[in-house]
C-alpha cells in the first residue's frame, strides 16, 4: 500500500474525513440542562412566617391545577429566590385508612388467538399477533386471525383497557366462565405485555377443573395473579378437550376508598357533528377522583367514558355508565350518582352515547383530593412555587424529592401573589459568571475543535506531499 499513490491518499482521505466528523459525534451528546425556573409558565409567590430553614406545606389550590400540563409530579418545583431548586415533595395520595379497600369487577374482551402450526414446538410468548384496534385503544378483532378447530389447547388474548391499574397490586383474580358441563381437567399459564411484543409470565400450571360426583362438584375457574396485569394477558389453556369453549371473563381487584373529594369544578362539553361523541377540556392536569356528568333535559342515556393527558395520546382506561334525568311523582328530578374513579391526571376527556342524542350535551363536573406540597426554606427568601413546563420532555423531578418525610413537624405556608417569569441568576450565561459545569464544558468543546482542526492540517500535509522518497 506504501508503494500505491492512489491507496496512500485514499487512506489519507479516510484519516481526515474521521477527523472532521470526530468533534461531529460529540455534538449528539448534549448534557441534560438543569431544571430552572425559566421552564415554567406561572410562578407565585410562598407566604408565611417563620419560613427560615424548616419543613414547610400547603395544600394545592384550583388555580395551579389548571396550570399544570403535564402532572403535578412533573411539571411543578419549588424555588429559592437565586433560582435554586429546594428539596421538596408532592403527597397527592388521600387514603382513609379506617375505611376497608372494595372489590370492583369488570367483564374482560377476549379473543381466541391462531393455532400454533409449529408441529407441538414449544411456544412461551404469543409472538406476531396482528390486531385492529379503534380511537379509544380497544382490540375490537383479530386481523387475519385463524382459529383452531379440535385439539386439546387454547390460547386466548385479554384486553384489560376497562381496568385501570388503580387497584392493590395482588388483589387482581380473573374468574373464567366456560360453557357445557362436561367434566374438566386443565392447566393455565399467564403471560402479560403492555405493547403486544414484550411479554412475561404472571402465573404458570394454574388447574382448571370441573369436576362431578353424584350431587357433589367441584368448579375452580378463579385465577389469582401474583401481580398486577399489564395493558393485554394472553391464556395458554393446556389439556381442556376439543369442546372446550370460554365464554366470559371477568378481572375483580380491590380499590382503597379515599376521604371525600375537596375539591371540584365544573366544565362545559362540544359536540361533535354526528351528535354521537362530547369531548371535555379540563384545560390542566386536574388529579379527578370523581366524574359526575349532568344532563341538562330528562333522558335516559348508556354511555362510554375515557380520558387521555394530550391530543396526540390515544384514549385509555373506557369506563361504562347510565345517565338519567328523570322527574318523580311528586315533582323533583332525579338524577343519576357520581363516578368514583381511580385518580387520574388527564386533562382530555370524551363521553360517547351508544346512539345519537339530540339535547345540549351534558356537562362535565369533577371532584379531586387536593395534594400537599411539603418543602425545605433553603437558599434565599421569598420561596416560589413554579408550575406548568412549557419544556418538552421535563421528567420526574426525583433527585429533589424529601426523604423520611414527617408531615406532623412541617409549619403551614400558603399560595401569595403571582411573580413575572424571570431568568435564573444561576442560569443566565449570557450576564454573570458561569458555573463549574459551564467552564468544564467549554472547555471539552474548545479541545475537540482544536484537535479536529491540527488531524485535519496532518491530513492535508500528508495528501499534498506526494509519494516522492524523501515523504
């Protein structure tokens, strides 16, 4: 290759074409910019005495819930006067301990999923399963789905988009319905996905049995989950019989009764053209523990509910409900009760009637548990409660969550009046001295830089030298 001009400068070309790209690669690797309060769209003001160091709360009020975009966990800090994040944590879990947790029970879509024709090789994850799926994020078929006729196994694939992961995490049971009455000897295998690609095992060799002696049976159709379900389960039912058949299934888990909602509001709903679908906009990541849709004339209504935190997001968790405005005998209105939901902070939500409806669409009004905000007065007065990131992408703030929390010990502060977003004293580059990390990383960029432009002069050199005796 020392002998060939025309290899030596390819190699040449090689050798300074990395050398320019070098610096190139780092550019991708941007650090994560530091929270500030720049990234926040509304500020207040903290008030209160004796804010001098200690452990300080207040409760959330309306107005910064309908501020936040994302959640109350993501998108609200609390700051120093300096611009520096103080230690602080949001408790937004309102339980009553003294009130026993409640069964609730949903019956569970299914689908009987395509035969295995891999000639009895063993299949531990339903791979490639191709399903249709509507705006609300619901398996409404199988897309080319090929069942199998006889055999001694089945496998069926479970949509859980009734039941939002709400509920305590080893109370889940699924309780399976099967037709006929023959006699029934079978083995069960859990798996569960959230994406329909990635699964693993819940639970394995669950018996399945029905059987008759005389006037006694015995029918054990319940299955308890070590776990809580993901968004699909797949049933691997092994040993039932060519006239097997699984005609319901129903997923019970136990919901915590939280104390009464103190908090609520009220919001109006626009119909879409067909007068089928009314979508609310709560305008802010409200935390809703309860739904009450009003209607405005008597009726009488089946309806589906769902939510979702942004426009581009599909719809999740469809719950089922009755509306009714109906009037008595002696007069007066009777109307149907409040929703009772999992918490869910979804500023989206849309109520769908089985059938056209023509009069107003009902409105939407909502109750919630109003967080506690608990922080440490570090830094320099006054505090500021920022909320509502306008950044993409801002996640959990976690590294400035309390540890070992004492609420008993923490002084009371409140919500005063609202600040002008300003920069950061400590963030602002362009006015004031930089920061350590600032310096350090300047200075890696500034060295890349050089270095690729002296591989580059060698390159050049090198290219334009020739292949003469003395080079």
């Amino acid at each position: 290759m020392a002998g060939n001009k025309r290899s030596r400068r390819w190699a040449t070309g090689v050798v300074l074409t990395l050398a320019l790209l070098t610096p190139l690669r780092s550019w991708g690797k941007v650090s994560e910019k530091p929270v500030s309060r720049t990234d926040f769209v509304h500020q207040y003001e903290i008030a209160g005495t004796g804010l001098d160091g200690a452990l300080h709360r207040f409760s959330i009020p309306p107005a910064v819930y309908g501020g936040l975009i994302q959640s109350q966990n993501h998108d609200l800090a609390v700051f120093d006067s300096n611009g520096e994040i103080v230690p602080f944590a949001v408790v937004s879990d309102v339980a009553d301990s003294e009130a026993p947790p409640v069964r609730s029970e949903v019956s569970l879509p299914f689908f009987e999923l395509p035969g295995d024709n891999r000639d009895g090789a063993e299949r531990r994850t339903p791979v490639d399963v191709s399903v249709r799926i509507d705006a609300d994020g619901r398996i409404v078929e199988l897309r080319e789905s090929r069942l199998r006729h006889g055999g001694a196994d089945r496998r069926y694939l479970l949509d859980l988009a009734s039941v939002f992961p709400g509920g305590d995490p080893n109370s889940y049971r699924l309780d399976l319905r099967v037709s006929g009455d023959a006699e029934l000897n079978a083995k069960i295998d859990v798996l569960r996905s959230d994406n329909l690609r990635d699964w693993s095992t819940v639970c394995q060799d669950v018996s399945l049995i029905r059987l008759r002696r005389g006037d006694a049976r015995l029918d054990s159709g319940e299955i308890e989950l070590l776990r809580a379900p993901g968004r699909y389960l797949v049933l691997e039912v092994r040993g039932a019989g060519p006239a097997f058949t699984l005609t319901e299934v129903r997923c019970s888990f136990l919901v915590r009764q939280g104390s009464a909602e103190d908090g609520f509001a009220e919001f109006g709903g626009v119909p879409a053209p067909d007068r089928h679908v009314v979508d609310y906009d709560l305008g802010g990541a409200f935390p809703v523990t309860q739904l009450d849709f009003v209607l405005r004339e008597p009726g009488l209504y089946r309806v589906n509910y769902s939510s979702r935190s942004a426009p581009e997001m599909p719809w999740r968790a469809p719950g089922e409900a009755v509306l009714f405005k109906v009037r008595t005998s002696d007069g007066a209105f009777r109307a149907n009760a409040a929703i009772s939901i999992v918490r869910r902070e979804d500023r989206y939500w849309r109520l769908i009637f089985e059938k056209n409806f023509s009069a107003p669409p009902p409105r939407l009004r909502i109750g919630w548990h109003s967080g506690t905000v608990y922080f440490l007065a570090q830094g320099q007065a006054p505090w500021v409660l920022a909320f509502g990131s306008g950044r993409t992408g801002m996640g959990l703030q976690t590294p400035h969550l309390l540890r070992n929390l004492h609420p008993s010990t923490a002084v009371e502060a409140a919500i005063g009046a609202p600040l002008a977003p300003k920069p950061d004293k400590g963030a602002n580059a362009g006015h004031g001295r930089l920061n350590g990390a600032e310096w350090q990383r300047r200075l890696v960029w500034g060295l890349l830089i050089l270095g690729a432009f002296l591989l580059s002069g060698i390159a050049w050199r090198l290219l334009r030298s020739g292949p003469g005796p003395e080079n």
